[in-house]
C-alpha cells in the first residue's frame, strides 16, 4: 500500500513537471512570436512614410512636367528639364511599387502559421528592400541634368562645364556601382550594413533570426518526444 501511495506521488509530480514545462515551452515560443510581430510591425510605419512623401515627390514632378510642356516653346533645356524630371518620376513611381508590395508581403506573414512559409516571405521581403535601395540611387545623376539650357550649352565656360561634367560623371559612375553592389554577396562588407541600416533590412534579418530559433525550438522538442 505504501509502495502504491509512493508511486501515486511520483507519478502526479511527473504530470505536474511535464505541464510545467509544456506550459513554459509555449511561452518561450510566444515569446518569440511577439518579437518577430514587434520587428514587422516597425516596418510598417517607415514604408508607409516612404509611400506618402514618394507619391507627393511624383505628383511635384509631374506638375512641373505638365506646366513646362503646356507653357514652354521646344527647346534643349526643355529636353534636359521634362527628360531628367520623367526619369526621376518613374524611379520613384517604381520605389513606391515596391514599398506597397512590402507592405502587401507583411501583411500576408501569419507566424502563428508554416515556418517555412513565413521564411520565404521574410526573404522575399529583404530581396525587395536591397533591390528598392538599388534602384532609388539610379535617380541620382538626373538631379544634375534637369537646369542644362540652350544657354548653357552655346554660352557656358570651360571652367563650367569641366564642373558639370565631374559632377554628373561622378553621379552615374555612383549610382551603377550602388546598383552592382548592394546584393546578398556583399552583404558582410561593413559599408553595405551602415548603407542600408535605415532601410528595415535588419529588423527583417532579426525576424529570420527569431523564427529560426522557433523552428529550432520546435525540432528540438519532437526530438524529445
């Protein structure tokens, strides 16, 4: 009887301990969840920022444009001027894309749901934040060409124009070497991590990281069982 009684006891604090930890095991994967949501959450914000100021930059452009070709004679300056101002319009258009895209791939995350799922949402995600960076900075020489004019060209210095040819030289030879490199390759080169800190790409990197160690908690415990 004793014996049985002794049993009955070691048994329920058996039950207790593995409740316990049942209990404390979904709390550290809660845990985890509520930091990942926390990193996509802060994402949000700064792409919706990036959307507003993108779309009221594209409606300037546009204005301009519309005003010069309604109001101005044909001219070089006016080829310089509609020609720059549409370039940057559609980069811009086309970084707007993107952020609503991010946006949409956020929303879509369920981390409560498939792990891989959500991996694959979060790379997609930290492809489109290089390739929206990427093309951003292709914008940058057309803000040296848009006030060239038929004056410029026919009456301007040497001195004048050896300036504007480094400037607007330096400004493409950027813009195309920021293409090529900003990639996965490079992504352990330390210029590329302060490049890109304002960007999310490393609230996104700490989301991979927080579900990785979801799913390795995960696999840990069925191999327990």
């Amino acid at each position: 009887m004793e014996d049985e009684y002794l049993k009955k006891i070691w048994s329920s604090r058996d039950n207790e301990t593995e409740d316990f930890l049942k209990i404390d095991d979904q709390s550290i994967e809660l845990m985890q969840i509520r930091k990942v949501r926390h990193k996509l959450k802060s994402l949000l914000l700064p792409k919706v920022i990036g959307i507003i100021l993108g779309l009221g930059w594209i409606s300037f452009m546009f204005l301009l444009t519309y005003l010069c070709f309604l109001y101005t004679p044909m001219s070089l300056g006016k080829v310089f001027f509609v020609g720059s101002l549409s370039m940057i319009l559609l980069i811009t258009g086309f970084g707007v894309i993107l952020y609503v895209k991010d946006i949409f791939t956020i929303r879509q995350i369920d981390i409560s749901g498939s792990v891989t799922f959500t991996q694959r949402k979060l790379a997609t995600l930290q492809l489109s934040v290089l390739n929206s960076v990427r093309v951003l900075w292709l914008q940058l020489p057309f803000y040296t060409t848009w006030y060239i004019n038929y004056e410029m060209i026919v009456h301007g210095s040497i001195i004048l124009w050896i300036i504007q040819i480094i400037i607007t030289g330096l400004t493409v030879w950027l813009a195309i070497w920021l293409f090529i490199n900003i990639n996965y390759k490079n992504l352990n080169k330390k210029w590329i991590h302060h490049f890109i800190r304002g960007y999310g790409f490393f609230r996104i990197n700490q989301a991979i990281d927080f579900i990785n160690e979801i799913d390795d908690f995960k696999d840990d415990q069925n191999n327990l069982k």
